[in-house]
C-alpha cells in the first residue's frame, strides 16, 4: 500500500466532534495552498497538490487507473471526511453528454493515515477515457460530492 506524505500545515478544516455540551465542532484552519515538489510519474511517488478552498490534483497513474486512488490523511481531514463512506464523483457536461455522476466508495485506513477512493474508481476512469498522464482535479462541494475536472495529457 501506497503512502503519502503531506505536510501538517496543508489542512484546512476538522473532522466534525461533538463537544461536551452536543454542539458540533467544525472550526476551521486556515493556510495557504500547499504544492510539493513534482517527481516525474511513476507508482513510487504520487503527485498531487492540496489548496484551499478545498481541492485535490492528481496526476493520474497506471497503478491509479488499475486499482484505486490514494487520498492523503491531512486531506480527508480537512474536508471532514473521518470514515469509510460513500462519494458522488460529479463531472461537467460536455458535447456527448449532460453532468454524470458515478459512486465510489471512500475506505478510511487509519492506521497509515490515508485514503483511499476503490470500488467503483474504475468504471469512472474508463467511462471518462481517463488515461496515463491525465491530471484530475477533485473540488469538494461537500464531503462526500466532489467535482471532477479532468485535464487530457498530449
């Protein structure tokens, strides 16, 4: 299993607590957009970007393509997402068809402070022809409903 490292200082907003009164906790943390250093592709190191107000930029793999797409821990933290859950990829309309949206399932692995996008990744990249070099970009409108803007490599 893939992991990746990002910085503390990338994230942008807490899991929702409860606090001792029942109120939920959703403060925010403020900084500025992080981008890491750009290794040339390969399955041994991941490129991606995180920014506010809440995004996430991949360049795109053929263990991505294959298998599924790692998410790091800091991210999924900052858009509150602090379980296994259910997420709508929603892309744009274009000429062969309206807004599509496809439902992947987010897995939470705590233990190595990451995640992961898997059971139903696959059908969105080939549904969208998504190939090696692609860079998508996944705005987050809301936890679990991210908007996926595919940039076409060559």
């Amino acid at each position: 299993m893939e992991k990746e490292d990002v910085p503390s200082s990338s994230r942008k907003r807490k899991c929702k607590d409860k606090k001792p009164n029942g109120e939920e906790n959703s403060e925010r943390l403020k900084s500025p957009t992080t981008s890491l250093n750009k290794a040339p592709s390969s399955m041994n190191s991941p490129v991606y970007e995180i920014g506010p107000p809440s995004w996430l930029k991949r360049e795109i793999n053929a263990y991505i393509l294959s298998a599924q797409l790692n998410v790091p821990g800091n991210f999924c933290k900052a858009i509150g997402l602090c379980r296994t859950s259910e997420i709508v990829l929603r892309t744009t309309a274009d000429e062969d068809h309206g807004p599509r949206t496809w439902q992947v399932r987010f897995l939470l692995y705590k233990y190595c402070n990451s995640g992961m996008l898997t059971r139903g990744w696959k059908r969105f990249c080939a549904d969208n022809r998504t190939k090696e070099g692609d860079i998508c970009t996944f705005n987050i409108i809301k936890t679990t409903l991210w908007h996926v803007e595919i940039m076409r490599h060559g």
